[in-house]
C-alpha cells in the first residue's frame, strides 16, 4: 500500500477516501448558446444536513465519508478537477452537500479551486446550502474574473411539500437572505426545484414543480428542474419498492417545464436515468425520444423541442386521470394498464 494511501486509511478509517471525485462532461447552456461543461463532484463527509436526518429523495449520503475531509484530500480533488479541465467554458463543482460550508470543504481548498479557474472560465457553477450563504462566505468568491452561480436547492415553494415531504428543514427566510445576499454582492443564481417528491399524486407534483419555478424565475438567473430518481438508502426508495412510489413520467417533465416560455430566463432540466425504472421514465415506447427532446430544450432553450408527441402521450394522461380518482397513493400503473 502506497503511503498517501496508508495515512488516508489510518485517518478516515476502513471507508478510507477514494481521492479521485466524479468528473465528467456534459452540455449545457450559457449566455445564449450550448456549450460544454465540466462537472465534478467532489468526495467529502457529506451535507450537514444528514447529521440530523437528511431530504427525504437524497442518497447522496451513502457515499461520503465518515469525517470531514482534510485539506490534502480536499485539495487533491481540485488539482484532479484543474488537470481535467481542457478549455469547457463552464466548470460545476458540487459536493453532494454545501461547497461553501467550512466544515464540509475546506476554505483553502476552495480557495486553490478558485485560484485555478477564475479568469479561465466563463462560468463557475457552486452548489451550498442557503444557510451557508454569508458574507464571509461570499468574500471568498470575490474578486474572481468568471461569473459565478451559487446554486440552491429550494425545491418547493410550498412549506409543507419542502419541510414536511422533502424535509428540507429550509425557511423562506433564510432562503430569501442567501437570495438578497448573492443579489447585493452581484453573484449569478440557480435554483433547483424538485419534481415530484414523495406523497404526491402526478398532477399534485406537476402543480408544484409550476409554482415553484413561477417563482423561482422572479429572481434566479437559471432554474433547474430536478425530476426525482430513486437513489439507494432513502424514503422515496424504501416506498418505491412497496410498489408506493413512481417516478414522475417525462411527459411530466416536458409539460412542466413549458411554464417558461416568455420568461427570458434560462430553465433547465438534466433527468438522471431518464427512460429507467429508477428515473424519470413513460412506459418504455418514447423514453429515448422525450428526454433526447427535455435535454435538447435545455441546451438551447428553444421551446419548440417541448412540442413533442409519442405513444406514451395518452397513457400518461390515462395515469393521472385515473390516479386523481384512487383511493390510495402510490404508483397505480400496475393496476391500470
Ligand atoms: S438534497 Fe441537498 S440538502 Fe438535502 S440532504 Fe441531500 S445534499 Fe443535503
């Protein structure tokens, strides 16, 4: 065993840190126009957040590590991060969990990222927690010669859906003060809305997801639709497999994300495992086609991408008119069709 290596198993223990975080490369849309991005996703001991529970959609928490993580580790992450980077005029960085959370990341590794990509790049994309939106936090950002969005997760407009459903454990307060907060010092903002969370029927979901991104557009610059899948270890998975939960269908992405036509605003929307029985999916005869139509929307933002038919149209319609009318939650296809 090397010796690097020893003394990360010695520190974090038998889970000892796989230094290397997920990069990989994707499309996106910036300034107008598709362009390639790079998205890393860097190991650390994960959101604060699973401390006391976690959101109820998120596994993200199976693969942190049990401590925090040291600023070697963290540092050798964003060298990895810098070495991969090959001109992608928009960088991501994520955490699974709060970049800006000084307990999770390392401050001086943040800086190193920082100092790596500021003026190389047109856009850096971070993703915290609102509640580690503060000034000290933003002086960090400061200064550097790419425009950078602080992502927040606010889900749900709704108070119940995002505390209770989700268990975001986020007040509009505190939201709205990293709001103002990133507004007043000038930085970029992206908000995630979640897509059907758990206990809600597809037209409760759809409702949903139209209020919050309505919302959302009055003062995000890019608003990202996040349609849930079912990742290991959590409460959607735990009602997925009691046959309680079901992924919303994509024809619920597509109809959702059609609210931001006119809005001058970029409205996005990336499934995870679209067309799989985890992910977003119909019923398997259009699945290719209708997230190759929801990615190719987001890249461009041309809307006429949405205006899409498939044979999974009407049974998608059949699903929700019939679920409106089922006595119990869950996931009725099986019963229906
Ligand atoms: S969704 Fe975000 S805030 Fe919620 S537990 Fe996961 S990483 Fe933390």
């Amino acid at each position: 065993m090397k010796m690097a290596s020893l003394s990360r198993r010695l520190k974090y223990g038998r889970r000892s840190p796989n230094p290397i975080p997920s990069i990989w490369r994707e499309k996106d849309h910036l300034n107008g126009e598709p362009v390639d991005s790079l998205v890393a996703i860097f190991r650390t001991g994960g959101c604060r957040h699973f401390l006391d529970s976690g959101c109820t959609m998120c596994g993200y928490y199976t693969g942190a590590l049990p401590r925090p993580i040291d600023e070697d580790l963290a540092m050798e992450q964003v060298e990895r991060l810098l070495s991969s980077h090959s001109g992608e005029p928009m960088v991501k960085v994520y955490t699974s969990g709060s970049i800006l959370d000084p307990w999770e990341f390392p401050p001086t590794a943040l800086r190193g990222l920082l100092d790596g990509l500021c003026g190389t790049v047109e856009a850096i994309v971070l993703e915290s927690r609102p509640e580690f939106v503060t000034p000290s936090a933003l002086q960090m950002l400061e200064g550097c010669g790419s425009r950078i969005y602080v992502a927040l997760g606010l889900e749900s407009v709704n108070e119940f859906v995002r505390n209770v459903l989700i268990n975001k454990d986020l007040s509009m307060e505190a939201y709205q003060r990293a709001v103002s907060l990133l507004r007043s010092e000038g930085f970029g903002i992206k908000v995630y809305v979640l897509l059907k969370p758990p206990f809600l029927t597809e037209r409760e979901a759809m409702a949903d997801s139209i209020a919050t991104i309505k919302f959302a557009l009055g003062h995000a610059d890019i608003v990202s639709l996040n349609p849930v899948n079912v990742q290991s270890g959590t409460v959607v998975e735990y009602l997925w497999k009691r046959g309680l939960y079901r992924p919303p269908w994509l024809w619920t992405v597509v109809e959702v994300l059609k609210v931001g036509k006119g809005s001058g605003r970029v409205l996005v929307s990336h499934p995870t495992a679209p067309g799989r029985p985890r992910g977003p999916h119909n019923d398997g005869s259009d699945d290719r086609e209708v997230s190759e139509a929801i990615y190719r929307f987001s890249w461009t933002q041309d809307y006429s991408y949405l205006e899409i038919d498939g044979p999974s149209r009407r049974k998608w319609a059949a699903y929700i008119g019939f679920e409106d009318k089922a006595v119990m939650r869950g996931n009725v296809e099986e019963a229906i069709f």
